[in-house]
C-alpha cells in the first residue's frame, strides 16, 4: 500500500482541524509546518493587556496536539513547487501527495514613514512585548499609546489596556482611523453605544484622521496633533500570510487565495486552501476572517484531501455563520445566529465562553469560563498597575 506524504503548512485552527480531519489515514505521513510551534487563541490576544486572562492560558504547544502520525516541523515556508508537488521551507524542502495552506493572517505592512518601535498585537509575542513595554514605562512620565486601526483588534487593544491601567492621567490612550465613521457594520446605535464607551473609560478616536509619521516615541497625526512619549500600535488591517507558488493563482486583494467550492485549488486537486488563506464565499462574497470559518472550513478541507486520495469525490465547504461579537472589556456588541443583536455583559461573557469551547485544550479552556463567569477576576494585572492585596486582587 502506497504512503501519502501529507503536508499542512499553519499550526491555527484550520490546520489543526485539517490535521485532525487526516488521521484516519493510516497509509500517510503527515508533516505541520508552522513557524512559532504553538497553537494561540488570537481572539483574546487583547486580553492580555487587560489581565483578565494569563498569557500562559491563550496558547497550547504544537507538539502536545500531535496525533502519533503528525510530525509538527518549526520552520518558515518560503514557497511552494505546485509543479514538483514540494514545500520550500528556510531550512529544508519537504514533498508531498496531497497539500493543505492553512498559513493565517498577517498585519498589513506598516508604511515606510515609521520609524521607531511599532507593536502589534497579532500574535502572543507581539502582545507580550507591548505588555512589557508598557509594564516598564507607565509611573514615569505620562504614557500616551497610540492605536492605528479603530477595527475590532484596534479597538480591543484601547479597551484593554485601559482595564489594565484605569488611570488616564498614568496612560493616555487615542485610537486613529482613515475612515469617516467606526465599524460600518454595527447599527446606528450600536455604534452610538461603543463611542460612548470609548469616551466613558478615557479613550480618544480621531476618525478621518491617518499616522503621518513616527520618530522614536514621537507621533505625528494628520490633524497636526504631535503626541509624545508614544507607544505606537499598528493595527490596521491583515491580510493572508504571503506563500510564494510557482503559478498564477486568483488572489483577493487581501492576498487570500480563490479556490473551488471544495476548498481546492483550481487546477491542482491534491492542494486544498483553508482559514484565513482561502477566499471562503458565501452567495458570492468573500467571508470575513473569523475562528468559526476558520474552525470549518479546515475540517472539510482535510476531509476532501483524503477523499481524493482515496479516489473519493470531494464536498463543497458551506459555510454557516454564527455571528460574532466584539469584546470591550466592559461591555460589547455583535449579531448571533444570522440577525440577532447582542451587546452589553451578555456579549462579552459569550465571546468568553465561545473561547473557551474553540479553546486547543481543556485545562486551559477552564480560564475563559471563570472569566465569562465573573468579569471582575483579574488574575494577571499589570505588575506596574497591580491592585492593594497582592496579584490575584480584583479590580472593579
């Protein structure tokens, strides 16, 4: 019997799922390739800043969630020989049978202007280091952190780091965005409520208003604002992770790649795209990035992989929206289950418990139910901000 060689290039949701999907193919030998080697709960990167939920909590190592014929590879895929049916990594080529890009999402670049230290909150490094920083600079002069992006994460990140230091005068937070208006797809009053929070808790939004330069700590806006002693934050968009292939692909504009119903690529049945890679449609349009379709659309994506080298015939993905949910710490808003508004504590305790239930293992998964259970819990706050009665204090 023949041996597949199987290769997954992402260690998110949509190739863990994808792993998953593959296991009952005892003929293959499956290689993960990812480039950090954990598995991370993105949607509560944020979280950090707020110390609602321990770094050490929002990720699991690859190599735990391994099935015994998964061998997980840290490494850095550079292209990829639809031709010669081969991955090239920094430090090693590897061929495959049958192929799943799963690779995520990355920050849109930041424009040449910036000079100085740019954060990011696209990944648990990056949210560790903007936590250090300021960690280490708040109770000096007064801090000023600046969030380019008033998207879900950009928003988050403010709300966040506010809860971790409620004090404006220790941290003052603005957040900036080219677009005239915030979130186009909230309602009116929605909107109306999230900018009222925004300005309850002591956080500023410039709307049509862009970062025109930084030096060093130093922020320059386009309204003429000069804002000094800066931590600047780039969130401003992602876009799928850059993998180089031999051929032309149809991309979106965002870099995702269009594929068939099944999730394949056009012309290559044997290389399936998933997560945030694929251009994942419904009704003829393209899908925002979310851990549902993420979640999906890798399982079905591994599925048609061993259907086909099965000689079975793939299915389409359809797939089916549950909503989502954006957290502010204090409160929220979202649509669930196709039309349904949600907002307030009761948003905010189900994108807790919907973490929890996506979550990559069960120990771990027991923190964001605490978390949705009681909103008050801060078992990790900013040491520089800590509350009287030690570490595991709460703060109102």
């Amino acid at each position: 019997m023949k041996k597949f060689k199987i290769v997954i290039v992402g260690g998110g949701f949509a190739g863990l799922q994808a792993a998953r999907s593959l296991r009952r193919l005892r003929n293959a030998d499956m290689s993960l390739i990812d480039r950090t080697g954990i598995a991370t709960m993105v949607p509560a990167l944020p979280d950090t800043l707020s110390g609602r939920l321990p770094s050490e909590k929002l990720f699991r190592p690859l190599p735990e969630l391994a099935g015994r014929n998964l061998g997980v590879i840290l490494d850095t895929v550079e292209s990829v020989s639809l031709a010669h049916r081969t991955v090239t990594c920094t430090d090693g080529t590897y061929a495959y049978d049958g192929l799943v890009l799963a690779g995520g999402s990355v920050p849109v670049a930041v424009p040449p202007p910036f000079e100085g230290p740019v954060h990011s909150v696209d990944s648990l490094e990056g949210a560790g280091a903007l936590r250090a920083e300021i960690e280490a600079r708040v109770g000096r002069d007064p801090l000023h952190l600046v969030v380019a992006g008033a998207g879900y994460t950009g928003l988050e990140v403010a709300a966040a780091a506010r809860r971790g230091v409620p004090d404006p005068k220790a941290l003052a937070i603005t957040v900036v965005d080219t677009a005239q208006d915030i979130l186009p797809m909230l309602t009116d009053r929605q909107r109306s409520a999230v900018r009222a929070y925004l300005e309850k808790s002591s956080i500023t939004l410039c709307t049509s208003t862009s970062v025109r330069r930084t030096t060093g700590n130093v922020v320059e806006l386009s309204n003429g604002a000069t804002i000094g002693n800066a931590l600047f934050v780039w969130s401003a968009g992602m876009r799928a992770a850059p993998i180089e292939l031999d051929e032309q692909v149809e991309r979106t504009p965002d870099g995702r790649i269009v594929t068939t119903d099944p999730l394949a690529l056009p012309g290559h049945p044997e290389v399936f795209v998933a997560g945030d890679q694929a251009a994942l449609t419904r009704d003829d349009r393209v899908l925002r990035r979310a851990v549902n379709f993420a979640f999906y659309s890798g399982r079905r994506a591994g599925k048609n992989l061993a259907g086909h080298l099965c000689d079975r015939r793939p299915k389409p993905f359809v797939p089916v929206d549950l909503g989502w949910v954006l957290p502010l710490i204090e409160t929220s808003a979202g649509r669930i289950f196709g039309g349904l508004r949600i907002g307030g504590r009761l948003g905010l305790r189900l994108h807790y418990l919907m973490c929890g239930f996506r979550h990559f293992g069960g120990r771990r998964a027991g923190t964001f139910y605490r978390a949705a259970l009681n909103l008050r819990r801060t078992p990790a706050p900013l040491s520089s901000a800590a509350p009287p009665g030690g570490r595991h204090g709460n703060r109102s």
